[in-house]
C-alpha cells in the first residue's frame, strides 16, 4: 500500500532535492553515477577528493556546477566537462588522467 509522506518528510525530500553543495571527500568512493547530476540539477559544489574513484558518469548531466574538486583520486579519463560551461574550479591533481 502507498501512502502519501508526511510534511517533514516531504519537507526532507525537497531539501535534499535543493541541495546545492556536496561534500562527499574522504568517503572511500570508487564510482560515482550521473544520478547525483540528475537529481541535483543546481548543484553548485561537488567535492569528491580523496576518494578512489576510478570514472564518473555523465559529467554533461547538470549544467550550474561551478566548482569540482576530484583531486586524490584514480581517474584516467575526464570527459563530460566541456557542457559545464559554468564551472569556474576544477582541481584533478594527482590522478592519472591521460583523456580529457
């Protein structure tokens, strides 16, 4: 049976859905799915530093990131950035990035 959420919980899902800044540094991430561009179409900030990452998905998803820190990671390809025309920081020191 479905039921309708209650108001803090639709409150929840709309903040969620709003969220304009990710922190997910340090997170022991190997992956990370367009899902995150998809539901977060104003995401400002995204910080995956520090993690393993070895590809992220469809980076073209979600045009108003203005700042990707991807530094500390295993990535070897980089593609998807050219449609983030609002991206103004991007830090990918320290990968073995060879296609971008």
């Amino acid at each position: 049976m479905n039921r309708n959420p209650t108001h803090d919980e639709y409150m929840a899902m709309l903040s969620e859905s709003a969220k304009v800044e990710y922190d997910l540094k340090n997170s022991g991430l190997k992956e990370i799915s367009s899902d995150i561009f998809n539901e977060h179409p104003h995401l400002k900030m995204l910080n995956l530093s520090h993690n393993a990452i070895i590809h992220i998905e469809n980076m073209t998803e979600g045009r108003s990131l203005e700042k990707l820190y991807i530094e500390n990671n295993q990535l070897r390809v980089l593609e998807g950035l050219e449609t983030q025309l609002n991206l103004r920081i991007l830090n990918a020191s320290n990968n073995t990035i060879s296609i971008v």
